[in-house]
C-alpha cells in the first residue's frame, strides 16, 4: 500500500507544482502587461513633458524679442523727447529774438560810422550797424 500512497503523494506534488508554476506564469504575465502600460504612459508623459519644454523656449524667445521691441520703442520714446526739448528751447530763443527784433530800441541808437577815404569831398564811405 505504499507504493499507491506514495504515487497518489507523488502525483499530488506534481499537479501541486504544476499549479503553481501557472500561477507563477499568469503573475509574470500580468506584471508584464502592467510594465507594458506604465512603458506606454511613461512614454506619453514624456512625449508631453518634451512638447512642453519646446513651448517654454519658444516663449522664452518670444519674451526676448517683446523686450527687445520694448527697449527700442523707448530709446525712441527718449529720442523724441529730447528732440522735443530742443524744439522748444528753439522755440523760445526763436522768440525771444522776435520780440527784441520787433520791439523799439530802448537806448539811443548808435549814430552811423562813416569811414572816407582821401578821395574828392563827393564820395563817402561805407555805413556799418553795430546794433544786431
């Protein structure tokens, strides 16, 4: 009665290791499916990280170019104001001058220099206004 109590053991072992070698089986395969998923997310995130990356340098280039565009529009803003200033600093000297120009002479003009030469009593020299 051994021999059919040991090949009944013996049989159990067998069925028993066969089982656990589907069990260990079906594991390895779901642990491979699950790498397979997290390989295909891995992937994507990594796909959405690269894209979002390229975008952050594209801004950082579009930030760069609306400050250079910033920097000159103001250099061109100071280049008007100062051309401004000096317009009006024309201005006024423009006018100050007018007003002396058109306004009578408060001192007593200063009487015409007459320069003659030896020459006849007819002719007679140049007249000079030193009063600009």
């Amino acid at each position: 009665m051994m021999d059919v109590s040991s090949s009944i053991q013996s049989a159990g072992s067998a069925v028993f290791r066969q089982l656990q070698t589907q069990q260990a089986q079906q594991a390895a395969d779901q642990a491979e499916q699950t790498a397979r998923t997290l390989r295909a997310k891995s992937d994507a995130a990594q796909q959405v990280a690269d894209q979002a990356r390229e975008q952050a340098r594209s801004l950082r280039v579009q930030s760069q170019q609306a400050q250079s565009t910033a920097d000159s529009v103001r250099r061109g803003l100071a280049g008007i104001d100062s051309t401004q200033q000096a317009q009006n600093r024309l201005v006024g000297i423009y006018q100050r001058v007018t007003s002396h120009a058109a306004a009578p002479a408060a001192t007593p003009a200063t009487p015409a220099v007459v320069v003659a030469a030896a020459q006849p009593a007819a002719t007679t020299g140049t007249v000079v206004n030193t009063t600009a």
